[in-house]
DNA sequence: CGCCCTATTGATCAGCCTCAATGAGAGTGG
DNA sequence: CCACTCTCATTGAGGCTGATCAATAGGGCG
C-alpha cells in the first residue's frame, strides 16, 4: 500500500509520518529532502520506472535488482547506511529498488541532487564514479571468480562497510546468491566450508565473525 | 616505445605525427585535444596510474581490463568509435586499456572533460551515466546467463553499435571469452553451435552475419 | 507447542573448464 | 610463387565445479 503511494508522490504523508522524529538525523545540518520508511520487502522503485527521485539510506539496507523474465534475478548491489542510490539510468530507472529489512531513507528530487548532490554525501560525479568502481569489481567477481572467492569477497566487503571483525547481514541467503551469481545452497555450503577452515563462525545465519581475515583476503587475491 | 612516451606526455610528438591529417574529423567543428595513435595490443593506460586524461575512439577500438594476479582477466568493456573512455576511478585507473586494433584516439585532459565533455561527445554525467547502465547489463549478463545467451547477446550489442547484419568483430575469441567470463573454447563452441542452428553465418572468424536475428533475441530473453 | 519460512545437508547431474590435438590463416623468407 | 612458421581458432575427451532436486533441521512467531 505504501508502494502505490509512492509511485504517486513520496512526499505523501503517509510515508513521512512514522519515524520523522524517532531517529535523529545521522548526519550533521538540516537534512534536505524528506524521510520515508519502507518495510521488508517493500519495492522503493521497479524497473522501467519513471527516475524522478535519488535516495540515500539513512538505516537498514536496499537492494537494486535486474530481473530476467524466467525467474533469474541479479542483484546489482548492496546500499548500506551513507549509500545513495537511484541514479541508475537517464530518465527511466533500470533496475528496481527493494528494502532488504526495515529502511528509513532520505528521498531527493533527482534534479535537485544533479545540481548539489545530497547533504553529508557525494556529488552526482563522484557518486556515479564510486559506483562505477563497484560495478567494475563486481563484473570481476562474477566473471573470473570461483564460489569460495566471491564469499570470502563479499564478506570483506561488508566488513569494510561496517566495523570490526563480526558482520551483520541484513539479508538472506536467496539475496547474497543473486548478489553473487551463485544458488542459495552454493552458498550456504561454502559458509559452511569456511567455517570448517576455522576463517569464520557463524554466531547465526546472520551474524558473521571474521576469524582470519588475512586469509579471507588471500583467498581474494 | 610509444607507451614510454605517452606515460610521461600524451603530448609528445611522436604521437601525433603519423595521422595528424590522415584521417578527417569523424564529427561535426574542430576537435579540442590531441589526436593519437596506437598499434594492436599497445598499453594506453595501465591499472593504478594516475587518471589524467579521458579519451574518445576514433576508430579502431579498445578494452578496458582488470586482471587477477594468476593471470585472469576481466574485459570490463570493449570502446568503439564515439565511446568515450578513461573515467574509471577518481584520481587513479581502475582499469587498464589496451588498443585492440590499430586505433586512433581523441585525448583531453580529464579537467576539461569534467567541465566540459568532448567535441561531440555526452558531458561527464551522461557519459557516466550510460557507463554505469552498460555495466549493470554486464553484471546480469556475468552473473546469471549460460554460455549461448552471453554469445548470442554479445553479438547483437555489437549489431547495435554498429550496423546492418553484417557483424565486424575487431578482437580475438580470448578477448571475447574475457568479456564474457567464459573460455576461449567455450565461445568457439557456442559459435559453432549458432551457426548449426542457421542463427549465425561465419564468413571468416571474425565476421559474423546474424541470419536470425529475432532467434537471437529471444535466447536473451 | 506447532506452524511456516529459511537454512543446511546430501545425492546426482549438467555445463563449462581443462588438457590435448588438429586445422586455418597471415606473414616471412627462400 | 610456394613452403614454412607462428599464431589463433576449432574440435575432441574427460574432469570438476556449481546447479538441481530432495530431504532434514533450525528459528521466529502466533
């Protein structure tokens, strides 16, 4: 229901109503733009939509998607707190944007964000080009690398994005297989594998702790 | 000898000499930069050094590489005549980039192409912004296609970029395969297989003639 | 406590890779 | 002009990684 509301106006206030002041703003200055909630689950934008707006995640995690028409879903990347995203394609977007968990976001008219960029964040140019960089290293992942590399990869990665050695991942195991290019039983199996191999532990299927980083970053190259 | 040179100028003379007036202007008013020339497999840039100057193909084409330490390799994108290329990373390559064919080149600084764009080209935005679609395509393509669909729609981007059924492929069937994280037998194979199916008519290895092309498409999906 | 959804584990299979040999084409030198 | 060579492409045989199909286990929530 909030998803049709979206698509109408984000500036709805049913959007705006139930956290805009539960959580303080996490960044210094008057955040720009307006603050939306979105639920498990709940589709931010589909493809081929009209690009009218850019996001930037405030807590919780998005996920931007390209599906094929038998099933087959990629998932093009991971938006953590301090991302934004949105800007994928011109004037219609090419991917879909969905909330991994429970999201709060920080919604900006795209044009407004060409012109200044969003506040605490990138301007469009360094944003598109970190983007850029990314997807460069995800097409290497993908292309080149084995199902061990691509794990012990995508676990640095959020490693880096956090803090410390233990690793809270707000998605399942269906979203890191379409992350990776794998099937969800590859990659269970492979936790597994590092597990046995003492280069991590699994608290629980959501809570990663790092044992041997150097040796994950070996396994990478 | 030439890669010596252009590392510490692009501006050298040795680059410019040879078809300074060979080749006329492929657009519109007087091109700002310098032109340059590379023979086949010559380095325009490597990975990690310093992004100066952005580029634009002429003629010929180019591909930008990541590569693993074992040798690996990863054809992030082949560069055509009109694409632009050189805006991975912020101060320093991400990529290297190497002529597939003879290949003549447009340099200006990266400076001026933030500014301002290229003479007939898109502005830095749209450049990135198309950059960044294209490698989302990519990532879908590396990540949940089978052999015959990264083929048949390795082949149909390449009819798009250029014209008519007729397909010129300037790079070898290890470039293919690196674009494509495949193997060099695998793309032989999946040729052979299309041309079975009367998809695909091979003149000489490296010119295809897409005898359906709506079979094709619809292998992609 | 029981249900439902997700994750894990097992067994088998297929697609692609690896290794190896042959074939074709371009360039070189006699 | 032709033989030679070198490189690249094609083809074949067999193995391995990861996919598929199937069953079990765990975990959150009513």
């Amino acid at each position: 229901m909030q998803v049709v509301a979206l698509k109408s106006s984000p500036f709805s206030p049913i959007h705006q109503a139930p956290d805009e002041q539960a959580r303080p703003a996490p960044f210094a200055g008057e955040p720009m733009g307006v603050r939306m909630h979105f639920d498990r689950d709940e589709e931010i934008f589909g493809e081929d939509e009209p690009a009218q707006y850019v996001y930037r995640v405030l807590s919780g995690a998005v996920r931007t998607t390209r599906m094929l028409s038998d099933g087959r879903r990629q998932i093009v990347e991971f938006h953590v707190p301090g991302d934004v995203f949105g800007l994928d394609g011109e004037t219609r977007h090419a991917l879909g944007a969905e909330a991994v968990g429970d999201t709060v976001l920080q919604v900006v008219r795209r044009s407004a964000f060409m012109s200044g960029g969003i506040d605490g964040g990138d301007t469009a140019v360094q944003a598109l080009l970190k983007k850029f960089h990314r997807a460069q290293a995800h097409m290497l992942l993908l292309g080149r690398h084995t199902a061990c590399e691509r794990v012990a990869a995508f676990l640095l990665d959020f490693q880096n994005r956090s803090a410390g050695s233990t690793v809270d991942l707000p998605m399942s195991r269906q979203d890191i297989a379409d992350y990776l290019g794998l099937t969800i039983e590859t990659v269970s199996r492979t936790f597994t594998q590092l597990q046995a191999a003492d280069l991590i532990d699994l608290e629980s299927c959501r809570r990663v702790i790092l044992r041997n980083v150097a040796a994950l970053q070996r396994i990478c190259e």
